[in-house]
C-alpha cells in the first residue's frame, strides 16, 4: 500500500527564531554569510572549490537571470544561473557578455576617428549621454589608440564647421595609458598620481582594450564581497536540460561558464543520473548542480550520481501551480529540514560534503534566514530578483503603481517543455506556471543590501557568526496561525501617509 508520512509538511511561515544567547564578540560586522556551492571531502580538509559571499542565487528563468543581472549578482557575492530555454548560441553569447565585463574596465562605447569632424563627436555624445570619446584609428572600440577627446577639449560655438577631430583631441604622446592586464587598484593609482578622470589601457599593439575612469573605482569599492574568478571576472552559472547537455555544454564551457544546474521540476529521475554521470566523464572538473528533491531519498540518489550541489523545492514557487495541476510536493520547510538532515548523514558516511539549495517558497526576507537554519547552504530566488531594475523584464505601470513583469519557466509564455521533460515525445501539454507582475523593487544593490542585512542581524540573535554556526545554534518554533496574526501589527490603527487632514 502507498506510504503515508505521519506528520504533515510545513513552509516557512509556520517557523519563527528563537533567541539564543548573543555575547559581546557577536556584532553585525563580524558575520560572515560566505558558503560552499560545490561538493568536497570536508573530513579531509579539503576546501569547495567554488564558494559565494553571500548565500544567494538567482533562478534559471526567463523573467530572471540574464547577463545583466548576472553582473548585478555577481558584484554582490552571489551567482545568477542565466536560463537555458533559449538557443545554444543566445546563452552562450549572454555567458561571454557576463565573462568579459571587467570590474571597474569599460569596453568604450563612443568612438571616433581622428579624421571625423567635431560635429561628428557632438553627436556622438548626444547619442551615449557619454562625454568621453576614444579616437582609434578606425573609430573602433579596440582600434589602435591615437587620442581621447573630451567635452573640455571644445567649446560648441567656437569652432569652425567641419574642424577635425584631430586638431582637438588629446594626442596618445601626451596621455598617461595602462598596459593591458593592469588591476583596477593599479589603474586607479595612476589616475590619482597623474590627476587625471580616465585610464585608457591598451595592448602590445597599442590597440585599446578599455577605459578606467575616476567614478568607477569608487562603484568598485561599494562591492566588497564582488565574486570573481581566477582572472578577475564575475563568476556566472548555467541552467541545463537533460536533452541538448551534450551539445550545450561544449559552448558554455568555451563561452566560459563556472557552474551549471540541471533545471528541472524534478530531479529524482534516470535522465539526471545520467546527465550528472556523461558530463563529469566528458568534461573533468565541471561542476553540476541537479534537482529539485523533497526528500532523503532523492537526495542521496543525486548525491551517489555525483551532483555537486542539490536544490529542493518542488511547487513552492510563487508563479509555481505544479502542486494544483499534479497534487505533488512538499512543505518547503519539511523538505529543507529532511534533506539538510540527509545532507549530513551523507557526510558522516562519506566524509563528502554536498551543498545544498532551498528553492521556492521565500516570501519574506526571514525566510531566507529560516532556510539556512534549517541546513540550506544557500537559496535560490525568482520572484525576488524579478523585481530588480537588472532583471529582463518589463517595466510597467498597474493601477497606478510600477510593476515588472514575472512568468513561470512551467508557463504558455516560457514553453520551456525541457523542465518538465519526462521522456519520451516533447511538447508541454499543460502548464505548471502562471504570467504574472510583482511589485517594482528598484536597483539589486539596494535590496540585497537589505536582505543581506536583516540575515545578518537575525544570526547575532541566535549567536551566530556564520552559517554552519547558525545551523549548529539555530533553535526553531512551530508557531499557529494565532501567533502568525499577533507577529504583524495589530489591534493599532496604521497610520497611512497617503491620508490627508482636511
């Protein structure tokens, strides 16, 4: 007969924190919410060889993660995982555009040549908005550098028609330039020693690879915990199908992908196994995540087959309806708690220590705090990045209020049939998602600054500087539904500034 679990499932907003005892060292400041992303042999003293900054990643959906908020993420210390239900071509070129943005080193977007006139570059920068214009030999971004001309070079009015760029430009034989890979901290030091707005830095050639200016190093400087690669550039993710693996991988990896997920609705299956096992063979030392699981029993399958990390979460999704269209699932607090549990008995058998990932189900920012107690090594988030001024949707304006766009990979819109795949003829026969808006949630920066901050605090009350600290100290609650109410603010009248006096 069928198996029936003696407990029901909960989510996360049947849990509260409870207090445990905060010293005197347990400040704010001292929290660190760095994570491992890739499985390890821990009892060996080994490290991952992939770690976050910050226990956040974006989904693999359409609405979410492309390369812009790849960056955005990246430069805050997590990783966004850019959807897979597009060409091979399209990911990959938006891989590339993640890899070979250099923090603080801008590919010029105004260029001229030094034969064009100073109405030319007039335009130009009513064009860019951009007052800084390279003069390269072919007006390229990465022709061979003759000049810069700037807006204090000219005076528009004062100039004769048709005067060359040349006759104003600052030659190459008097500017201060950086050789190809200087560091942005040995850029910003020559701008500051030669008093100077901008760094052009050129190749052996002499052919211009970027600009460096003044402002930037300071953007640089508010991204602390930026998360990047061996050659300083922003590490970015992949979501995978269990169909084109073999082909989309090459092309990822050339575009230079750090990590990728198996994206699918449910991952303890024979097509995962698989992929996991003929990816590892063909590519020695990639690094593939798999899910999504609810339980200990899917856990360790993905586990054995090799995943380096495992995402749970099946239908908590805010956009998700899997769990009406199918009546399949889990409590994604019940799932994070068994998994977590299975997670470390994996390691005290194994000595092998597999990340984990709470996908689905985060409303409130607590919630995150709440998954990383339960054993979540970090969570991913769709709805809450789709927000941002960085995601790929539209922005628009609802009943009078700003609104982005959101949809589901499970949607008409997405038809992403891949996740859903379970063999056989393609095509997705019904949906499993919803198209929907989410409120307008401004710059990532900002909020995740937020959310990073209120995670932070939440650890000092239960006296904890780290995440494992966190989940060894963390003392949970089941609360009712009475509690719930008494959580918010009641039995007050809330003022609303949108009331006025008469």
């Amino acid at each position: 007969m069928a198996f029936y679990f003696s407990e029901p499932s909960h989510t996360f907003g049947e849990y509260l924190l409870v207090p445990g005892y905060t010293s005197a060292d347990c400040t704010p400041d001292k929290v660190t919410l760095r994570t491992p992303v890739c499985r390890y042999n821990k009892k060996a003293g080994e490290k991952s060889p992939l770690s976050m900054n910050i226990p956040m990643t974006s989904a693999v959906m359409q609405a979410v993660s492309d390369d812009k908020l790849a960056i955005a993420l990246a430069k805050e210390g997590g990783i966004s995982f850019i959807f897979g239900s597009q060409s091979i071509e399209d990911q990959a070129a938006m891989i590339a555009r993640v890899k070979s943005y250099k923090a603080g080193f801008v590919t010029s977007d105004s260029n001229i040549r030094p034969d064009e006139t100073l109405e030319a570059v007039i335009a130009l920068t009513e064009k860019t908005g951009h007052s800084t214009v390279a003069v390269t030999e072919d007006g390229t971004a990465h022709g061979k550098l003759v000049g810069i001309i700037t807006g204090r070079d000219y005076r528009i009015g004062h100039f004769a028609s048709g005067a060359k760029v040349s006759e104003y430009m600052t030659p190459l034989a008097d500017m201060v330039t950086g050789k190809d890979g200087i560091t942005l901290s040995e850029a910003n030091d020559l701008i500051w020693k030669h008093k100077i707005n901008q760094l052009p830095v050129v190749d052996n050639n002499g052919c211009l690879v970027s600009l460096v200016f003044r402002k930037d190093y300071s953007t640089h400087e508010e991204h602390p915990l930026e998360l990047l690669d061996s050659k300083q550039r922003y590490i970015v993710g992949a979501g995978i199908n269990t169909r084109d693996y073999m082909q989309r991988v090459p092309k990822l990896l050339e575009a230079g992908c750090d990590i990728f997920v198996l994206d699918s609705s449910e991952g303890y299956s024979e097509w995962q196994s698989r992929a996991l096992k003929e990816l590892h063979a063909a590519f020695p030392g990639i690094k593939v995540g798999a899910g999504n699981v609810v339980d200990k029993e899917g856990f360790d399958f993905l586990a054995d087959a090799g995943a380096d990390f495992i995402k749970i979460g099946i239908g908590g999704g805010s956009i998700c309806i899997t769990r009406e269209q199918k009546g399949i699932g889990r409590g994604q607090a019940t799932a994070t708690i068994e998994v977590g549990k299975a997670r470390d008995e994996y390691y005290q058998k194994t000595g092998i220590y597999v990340p984990i990932c709470s996908d689905g189900g985060i409303v409130h920012d607590y919630h995150i705090t709440l998954a990383l107690a339960m054993g979540a090594d970090f969570v991913m988030l769709g709805r809450y990045f789709a927000r941002f001024d960085e995601s790929p949707s539209n922005k628009l304006v609802v009943n009078g209020s700003y609104v982005k766009e959101y949809w589901g990979e499970g949607s008409n819109r997405a038809r992403n049939w891949q996740r859903y795949d379970l063999g056989g003829k393609k095509g997705l026969s019904f949906e499993e998602g919803v198209d929907s808006y989410v409120p307008y949630a401004g710059h990532l920066h900002d909020g995740v600054q937020m959310t990073t901050s209120k995670v932070i605090h939440t650890m000092c009350n239960c006296g904890a500087l780290s995440i494992p600290e966190l989940q060894e100290k963390a003392k949970l609650t089941l609360v009712s539904s009475v509690s719930i109410t008494e959580g918010g603010a009641h039995d007050v009248i809330v003022k609303n500034t949108t009331l006025q006096a008469n």
